[in-house]
C-alpha cells in the first residue's frame, strides 16, 4: 500500500520559516518524481515544487527564491524548506507522488501524479 504523510504546518508570522516533511511507504522513493502543491481558500491547487528522480527541481512563481524541496531517498523524505513567509502562503499543502516516472521530469500538472497525501496546514498571520 502506498501512502503519504505531511507534516511540519503551523502557524507562524510573516517572515518566519517552517520545514515540511513528507514521508512515504510502500515503494521506493527514487522510484518517483516528486510534488509539493498547496491550496487555499477559494483557490485552485497549484504547484510550490517538483523535484526528479534525479535531484532536479522546478517552482512555482510564488514559491521561486523562497522556497526549497530537497529529497532524502534512503529515508524515504521529501522536504519543503519554506522561507520569508507572507500572508499569501497561507494553504493546505499537499505531497505528491508519480509512479515510475522518466528521471528527468519534474511534474508541474496536479493530474500527473498519482498519490496524494493528506496535506498539513501551513497559517500565516499577524
């Protein structure tokens, strides 16, 4: 069975930092391209990150400069390093999974990705 879990969300200010952690079971990761989405309220699910098989990684807009996805395969881990918080980062975030994808990809469409974990809720306030 393959399954997903996040973790790391809180609430934090603007400007503050959090590190989400995803860890998987059931395959192997390097088996795997990876995704990091998020959504808020009233908004569609968009892409933070994507990292490859090989270690290669694509941002979003939003996430560009700020942010860093990083993957530990032995430990089967993925990481969102989330840096210089705003107001506007405030959603559900989302790892993702696609099966037996070619090394190279860095998924940036949600329906690419086959498994989904359950998201952790990453809040930004003053």
């Amino acid at each position: 069975e393959v399954q997903l879990q996040a973790s790391g969300g809180g609430s934090v200010q603007p400007g503050d930092s959090l590190r989400l952690s995803c860890w998987v079971s059931g395959f192997a990761l390097d088996d795997y391209s990876m995704g990091w989405f998020r959504q808020a309220p009233g908004k569609e699910r968009e892409l933070v990150a994507a990292i490859s098989r090989g270690n290669s990684a694509v941002y979003g807009d939003s996430a560009r400069g700020r942010f860093t996805v990083s993957r530990d395969n032995a430990k089967k881990m993925v990481y969102l390093q989330m840096n210089s918080l705003k107001f506007d980062d405030t959603a559900v975030y989302f790892c993702a999974a696609d099966v037996n994808a070619i090394y190279s990809n860095t998924p940036q469409d949600p329906a690419d990705y086959d498994y989904w974990g359950q998201g952790t809720l990453v809040t930004v306030s003053s």
